[in-house]
C-alpha cells in the first residue's frame, strides 16, 4: 500500500511538474508576442468579443494596443494586423514570411489542405502557378473573356427587363451571371438560367457564405472540436459542402468521359492532362481530389464575392441616387445607350471607376482577409511570432485609416479622385488582399464589377419601395464576410 501511495504522489508530481513547465513556456511565448487582453483558460477572449461583429471588437481593441496585438479566438492566440501600415509591412515587406494560411477548422474540415485557397508549402506553390498560368491561357484578364462577360452581361439584362419593373431580390440573378463567366472557364460551358441544378447549387454557394459569416461559423472556427458534436445550423455548411463536391466531381466525371489530351477546352480538361502526365510520380500534387477543391475554390470564389459586391454596390447606389444620376451622365457621354462598354472604356470614365473602388472600400465584402500564418519563427516590430502563429490582417482597418480616407466610415467616391476630378489610386486600397497571397482573380472580379456596373447603369435606373434616407447599409452579417440586408428593388428601364 505504501509502495502504490508512492508511485501515485510521484505521478501527481511528475504531472505537476509538466503542467508548470507548459504553462512557464507558454508565458515565455506569450512574452515575445505582441500584448494583447489577458485570455480566460480555454475560451480565451471570447467574453470580451462580440462574435456578431467581430471587426469592431477587434478595432475597439486597437484603440488600447494599438495597431498589432494578440488576442485568443478560442485557446490558441492569434496576432490582428490593425491598420495599413502593420499589413503593408506584414504581406508584402515580409510577405514571404506572413505567407501561410491561416487554420480556418469550418473550411479546413471540407478541403483537409487541399486546393489553392487553404493549401500550404511546396503545394501551393505549384498548384497556384497551374493554376494562375491555366486561367490566362483561357483568358482571364484578356480580350477573349471580356467578350465572355459581355455576353452575359446582356443575359443579365435582358433577365432584369422580364420583371417589367416589378419589385425582386436580385440575389440568384447576379450570382447566376457572375457564376457562369467562372463556369465557361472552369467547365467548359455556361449555364442556363432556369437550370435547376445550377439554381440549387448557387443557393447552396449563398447559404454557406452566410452561414460561415454568422455567428455559428466564428463559434465553429473557435472551438471546432466542440462544435462538430453539437446540433445547430453550421452543420448545414458541411452537407451544402458535400453537395457542391458531388456536383464538381459529377462533371469531372463526364470530361474524363470525352477526354482528349490533345485539346483540352477548360481547366478540368488542363488539370486531367496534368493528373495523366504525372500518375508515376508519388509525390504529386495533382490527383482528382485536388481537382476537385480547387475547382470548388475557383466556382465558389468567382461567384460569391463579385455577386456580393454587385448586391451591395446597387443598394449603395439606390441610396445615394445622386450617385446613380452622375454614373448615368458619364456612361451616356462616354459609351451612349446603343453600345457596348470595354474595359478600354475605364480609362476615359474616371468617375465610374472611382465608384466602383469606392463600392468595393466601402462594402468590405471580406473585412478580415483569409487568415494568413507565419511559415517560420519570425521578428516583426520587435516581437517574435511562433512558426504557425495565425494573423488576422483586418482588411477592414486598411479601409477604414483616416490617414489614406477622409471620411473612412462614409461613402464619397472622391476617396478616388483628385482635385481634377481624374481617378487616383490609393495604396491603402485591398480587397483582394495582396502580397504571396493576392486572389488569383483579381484581374477577372475587376473587369466583372466594370462590366456588369456600367452595362446595368446603361440600361436601368433603380428604385426600393422605400425613399433612399431609410435605406440601411449595414450588413445583415459582419464575420469572415459580410453580407448585405435582403432587399427588392425595381429596375425601370432608361
């Protein structure tokens, strides 16, 4: 009996002493990092959070530790890049070193690290220079795929005269336009409207932004290994998940079924040679599942964001008409009514350029970023940041500096003209994010939102039912993305 009391008191020291040690090498760590609000065991900071709009928690606390400081989303500590000066420095002075993807559980349990989005290393590399070089042979950011979102600019249009002015949400309409120019690329084809299948699959894209947004998918990304055992609508993201998967690998399936090496029409068709010119090699990246993600990369990406930023740009626009009213006056003088616009047009429309950047500053469509890692042990402003330390570079602050925007938190598209009224850039200006891990669509989203803008801008004037000071702004959701309040709106035809 003594001898077993002795071995237990020795367990309960020798556990005691590891217990001591993690928590004096955590506080070594947490000594180097950047200060921050002092977390609770396992929930972290999550009492001093409001998960419903985590960008102005995350401000609020800038406002005390300034632009760079930790904070625990959960039990793990995370480092928030708070202005454009410490993103700047981060993602492109030391962009190689901020270049990792930060852990997202919500996504990473579909994608298991696969794809361009949420791949890391050796892998992303290769598979985002295919990737990138695929896409430009098929046309993104030339003439070719102009052409191809004309065309369904017009389909959009011609959508928008069916409704013979009557009031409609025009969610589906432009997720089904802006989808398809991304489609034509990646499968080949463009989908008709009324296809439901296509439908289905656009509310599903739809409902996971939202859902990820929400309250449930920042509770999700916190405490992932809680969450996966609970009941409640992020579980929802996972089936839409596995749907949209069933619906990427089906039409890989029907190119493997005509395919000719010789002639590939699409990216799947490019990806499949890639997978036959490298069976022999064990270590490939390329194989179906990662065509798979990374074709649910590119479908999801290029339908989401662009559409999003189409829904909120015209409900900014219906609530500043006197906004609208110019826009009408440069496109008729520029373009007139009777042909179509060209991304050549751009230059000469200065103030329609400005809106737009002023559209897409001021919706933030992605306030947080992705969320980016350090790839290695790394030195920034003093403090050192573990390999692996995952960083939230607040899009939404570079946004927002009063140093680059006079009037951050409002709409005035003069951010982006200078006294003689010619467009200006500002460097402070990131939606895409930037530096190792710019979108790979950049080019593509911003000869969309040109095209599809001045095209509708040509054609309509829109009107709510309700007078444009009662118009709210704010988005419905405010997480990983933000999303617009549901509205009708009338297009009259001009």
């Amino acid at each position: 009996m003594e001898f077993s009391t002795a071995i237990l008191s020795l367990l309960i020291l020798c556990l005691s002493c590891l217990i001591l040690l993690r928590i004096r090498r955590e506080r070594k760590k947490r000594a180097q990092m950047p200060p921050g609000p002092s977390p609770l065991p396992l929930i972290g900071n999550l009492l001093r959070v409001n998960i419903k709009d985590m960008v102005t928690s995350l401000n609020a606390f800038s406002e005390k530790y300034c632009s760079v400081y930790t904070i625990y989303l959960g039990p793990t500590p995370s480092v928030v890049l708070n202005d454009y000066s410490s993103v700047k420095e981060a993602l492109i002075d030391q962009g190689e070193d901020f270049s990792g993807r930060g852990d997202v559980p919500i996504f990473f349990r579909f994608t298991q690290g696969n794809g361009i989005v949420f791949s890391n290393g050796e892998k992303l590399k290769i598979l985002r220079r295919f990737t990138l070089l695929t896409l430009r042979n098929f046309g993104m950011g030339k003439k070719s795929i102009e052409e191809r979102i004309l065309e369904e600019a017009q389909y959009l249009a011609k959508e928008f005269r069916h409704t013979k002015t009557l009031p409609f949400d025009p969610t589906l309409y432009l997720s089904r336009a802006v989808s398809n120019v991304i489609c034509s690329i990646v499968f080949g084809n463009r989908f008709d409207y009324e296809d439901e299948d296509f439908r289905t699959l656009l509310s599903l894209i739809n409902e996971n932004f939202q859902l990820i947004s929400s309250i449930w998918g920042t509770m999700y990304n916190m405490f992932p290994s809680i969450m996966k055992h609970l009941p409640g609508p992020h579980n929802k993201v996972f089936d839409n998940f596995e749907r949209l998967r069933l619906f990427v690998l089906e039409r890989i399936k029907m190119h493997e079924a005509s395919f000719d090496p010789s002639c590939p029409g699409d990216f799947i068709d490019c990806f499949l040679t890639k997978i036959k010119q490298e069976e022999k090699n064990p270590n490939t990246y390329f194989h179906t599942e990662t065509l798979v993600i990374t074709t649910h990369n590119l479908f999801f990406g290029g339908t989401e964001t662009v559409s999003t930023t189409l829904r909120y740009g015209l409900l900014i626009l219906m609530k500043h008409p006197e906004v609208e009213a110019k826009l009408h006056e440069e496109i008729d003088s520029i373009i007139g009514r009777n042909r179509n616009p060209t991304i050549e047009d751009r230059g000469q429309m200065p103030y329609t350029d400005a809106v737009i950047h002023e559209i897409q500053r001021f919706a933030d469509i992605v306030p947080m970023s992705v969320l980016h890692s350090v790839i290695r042990d790394t030195q920034f402003r003093g403090y050192m940041f573990p390999k692996g330390t995952t960083v939230i570079p607040v899009l939404s602050s570079v946004h927002c500096d009063p140093n680059h925007y006079t009037e951050p938190t409002s709409f005035n598209p003069q951010h982006f003209l200078d006294e003689n009224n010619c467009f200006k850039k500002n460097e402070a200006f990131m939606p895409f994010s930037t530096g190792k891990r710019l979108c790979l669509g950049e080019s593509l989203a911003r000869m969309e939102l040109f095209l599809f803008f001045v095209t509708l801008l040509q054609n309509f004037t829109f009107k709510l039912l309700i007078s444009p000071e009662k118009i709210d702004l704010k988005p419905m959701i405010s997480g990983l993305g933000k999303v617009p309040c549901q509205y009708q709106l009338s297009v009259i035809p001009r």
